[in-house]
C-alpha cells in the first residue's frame, strides 16, 4: 500500500508543480490587480500542497518522526517569509517571493531526503534550514538599506577593494579542497567569500559605468574587472571567474552599446580559456570528464557518469522520493542536487524547476527596464546576470553540456553562503522594485499636479457663472469598475 501511495504521490507531486510553473508566467497576461492577487494565492496554495505531499510520501517510506519536525519548521519558516514580506513592503513583488519560497522548498525536499543516509541523519537538512532563516533576516533589511541609502553609487572603488582584498585573503590563505581554493571554515561552517563579493563586484561595475562612460573610465574598469577574475583564476575557483567575465561582459555591453568591446571580450575570454587549460591540470582533469566522462569513469569522469546515469533513470517522471540512488551521486547535496532531483522527481519536475528560474531573472530585467536611476538599472541587470548564469553553469554541468565547475542551484542546493547571498541578491531586487514604485508614484504625482494647474489656470481665464435659473440634478452614483492598471512588474 505504501508503494503504491509512493508512486502515485510523485505524479501529483508534478502536476502541482506543472501547475506552479504555468502561473509564474500567465500572471503576466493578467490586466487586473484582483486576478494577479488570485493567481498569487493559488500559487501559495500550490507550494504548501507540494510541500505536504512530498513530507508525508517520505515519512511513509521511512516512517521517521523527524521529517514531519522538519516539515513542520520548513512551513511555519516559509510562512513566515510570505507574511512578513506582505506586512513590511506592501509594494513588494509577491512573484518573486513566491518563487523563492519553492526553490527553497524543492531543496530542502531533496536535501532531507539525501541527509536521511548520512552518519547524522537530517543534520544537513536542519543546517540548511539554519541558513534559511538567517538569509530570511537579511532579505528582510536589504530592502529597507536600498531605500534609504541614496549615496551606493559614490562607492565606486570602496566595492573593488572589499572585494578585491576578499578574494586575495582566500587565494593566499585558504585551504585547497577538490582541487580549489573556496574558502575558509569558521566554527564547522564553510565560508565562501566570492558568494559576497560577486554583489558587491556588481556594484562596481555599475557604479563606475554609471559615472563615465568614456574609453578611459572603461579600460580603468576592465582593469579592476579582469584583476577580480584573475584572483579567482588563481585560486582555481574557475566558476565564480566565469561569473564575473560574463557579467562585466554584459553590464558593459549594455552600459556603452559598443559591439567592439563584446567582441573584444570574447576574444580574450577564448584566449584565456585555451590559456587556463594549458597551465592548469586541474581544468584538464575536468575537461577530459566532460568530453568523455565513461572512459574515464573510475577516476574523473565518475561523478558526471553517475549523474548523467542518475538523470536516465529517473525519466520523464522519475523514480519516486526513496525509490532511487541519488546518495550513489558524489556531492549530490551541493553540485549535482539537480541530478538527484531529476532521478527521484522526474524530468518533467527539473524542467518546471528551470521554468521558475527563468521566470525569477524575467522579473529581474522587468525591473531594470522600468528602473529610471540607470546606477540601479545596471545593479538589477548584473544581479540578474549573475543569478540566471549560474543556474547554466550548474544545470550544464551536471548534464554534460559544459565542464562541471563545481557551483551550486541557488536556493536548491546546500551551502550556506550560497543561501545568504542568494538572499541578499533577491532582497537588493526587491529593494529596487519598491525604489521603481516610488518612482511611479512620484511621476503620477508630478502629472496630477501639471493637470491641477492647467485646469485651474482655465478657470482663472474664462470663470464659469453658474444661471440662476440653471436647472439642477440631483447627482446619480456611478458604477465603481475595475480599472485596468498601468503596465507593471508582477
């Protein structure tokens, strides 16, 4: 009975998340403010639904108490999150919170069912929980630092020397681990600096384009810029180099409209790639994986052979939660979580996961189109950069399209500087979000009162005299009607 339970848990486990993903993107379509709300609040319904399904399919395979804890905690934390984003920022944007919530949600479902097998059952799973609660406090204050900090793009040079000297403090000092230099480890947690300081490069770049945009302040820029890259390059931390290269090679594009210098990029970044091989047999290791990861299936190439073998088995509807081997796949909780996903949850899951993704950086360029202040404007288009590259790099890795490089799903997979700097990320755009409705309302404001001085002006040239004899009527109420909004971010 449990099996068959099992089984039929995990196609209803997808169409609720089918169902998800299509709301993410037909809220768009909506013209009025009451049906953006209802399919909000579907998607709300939607995301505890799955929630409640996935918890109960693994208690009943395990029947372990302690899921139904972590359940438990996980919805009274994401509930929490809904809540006091509604009560503190009512101009908010629901789609964004929403979204992060079932990222979050779909980790930690995969994360409690891999730390189920290890020497602490669910220690990792609680862990990550830890770290969610603190990313939720910090979301929580960035907004309020966005709004209230009118001076971020004066801090050109403060942002590249914090984050250079970050980098340089790891690339000299911390220890080799996989064949990188990452981080440092504080009191059993593992700290990952290039998380943090790929925000702050952001506002770097944005700042110092905001300022000028002439061939001098670039070539100064682009200096600053590959100086980041190169200490990452040192330290062996090839994905976080590959962040920063194409997220500088966009703010600039986009910044100056010069296809030279995309070209130019490209070049160098070709040529420091045949470059980084060479000298590198750590980047040969991974790239011998990656063009043949069977033939080299007991020694590099193990973990991409496993993870392509983990996403044939699970199919288009996967093996069901406990019904599969997603342990089998090395650093399954980390680098290779979509693998496991796609085994147990099923192709069609994984896809809907990507689809929400999408949707996530769609509302990031919504916003830094709409954005007038270009500084913020370039802000929402690095972080939105940085966000979506990253779900490539690590979705196209474990899938053998590219070279793992060893990063982590945002808000899916386990790292707690992962987490907190995907929370600070998605807090600076909700920062910019509320800052774009401002704007709105300041310019509605601006225009209400150009047309309260035209109209008075009129009356002050031609007075209208009221006939005494002017037959009157008696005012007849007019039937409210919904109005169909400005066009907006969701």
């Amino acid at each position: 009975m449990v099996n068959i339970i099992i089984q039929l848990s995990k196609y209803l486990i997808i169409i609720l998340m089918a169902a998800y993903t299509f709301s993410c993107f037909s809220i768009f379509a909506r013209n009025y403010e009451d049906e953006e709300k209802r399919v909000l609040i579907r998607q709300d319904v939607l995301l505890f639904l799955l929630q409640f399904v996935a918890f109960f399919t693994m208690f009943l395979a395990t029947e372990d108490i302690r899921i139904l804890f972590i359940y438990a905690a996980l919805g009274i934390v994401l509930l929490g999150v809904i809540l006091l984003y509604n009560l503190i920022y009512p101009n908010v944007s629901r789609l964004v919170v929403n979204n992060m919530c079932m990222l979050i949600t779909a980790g930690m479902i995969m994360i409690t069912r891999l730390s189920s097998d290890n020497d602490s059952p669910y220690g990792t799973a609680i862990r990550q929980l830890i770290f969610v609660v603190l990313g939720v406090t910090f979301g929580l204050i960035v907004p309020v630092l966005i709004r209230k900090l009118t001076f971020l793009d004066r801090w050109t040079y403060v942002y590249a020397g914090v984050g250079g000297a970050a980098l340089l403090v790891v690339a000299v000092f911390a220890q080799t681990s996989g064949g990188a230099k990452l981080g440092f480890e504080i009191f059993g947690f593992n700290i990952q600096p290039s998380e943090f300081v790929k925000i702050l490069f952001v506002f770097f770049v944005a700042a110092s384009l905001n300022k000028s945009k002439e061939f001098k302040n670039v070539v100064i820029t682009t200096a600053i810029a590959a100086a980041h890259v190169l200490i990452l390059v040192l330290s062996t931390d090839l994905g976080a180099a590959l962040i920063f290269f194409v997220v500088y090679l966009v703010m600039l594009y986009v910044a100056t409209r010069q296809p030279l210098y995309a070209i130019a990029g490209l070049g160098a970044g070709a040529l420091a790639a045949v470059a980084g091989y060479h000298l590198f047999a750590h980047i040969q290791v991974r790239v011998e994986a990656w063009q043949d990861p069977i033939a080299s299936y007991g020694d590099s190439g193990y973990q991409v052979a496993q993870s392509l073998f983990a996403i044939g088995t699970g199919s288009w509807f996967g093996t069901g939660l406990f019904q599969g081997q997603p342990d089998t796949i090395p650093v399954s909780e980390t680098d290779f979580i979509f693998s496991a996903i796609t085994e147990e949850m099923g192709v069609i899951y994984a896809l809907c996961l990507i689809l929400i993704c999408v949707s996530c950086y769609v509302m990031f360029l919504n916003i830094a189109m709409e954005l007038h202040n270009y500084f913020y404007k370039l802000v929402a288009l690095g972080l939105g950069t940085c966000y979506i590259f990253q779900v490539f790099l690590q979705i196209g890795g474990v899938t053998k399209f590219i070279p793992s490089t060893g990063m982590t799903l945002p808000f899916v997979s386990y790292g707690g500087s992962s987490v907190l700097s995907t929370m600070i990320m998605f807090g600076i755009i909700q920062g910019l979000y509320i800052l774009r409705e401002d704007e709105e309302e300041k310019l509605e404001q601006e225009k209400l009162k150009k047309e309260r001085k035209s109209r008075n002006g009129m009356g002050r040239t031609a007075p209208r005299k009221a006939a005494e004899n002017e037959p009157r009527f008696e005012e007849v109420p007019r039937q409210r009607t919904r109005k169909k909004p400005r066009a907006r971010a969701k």
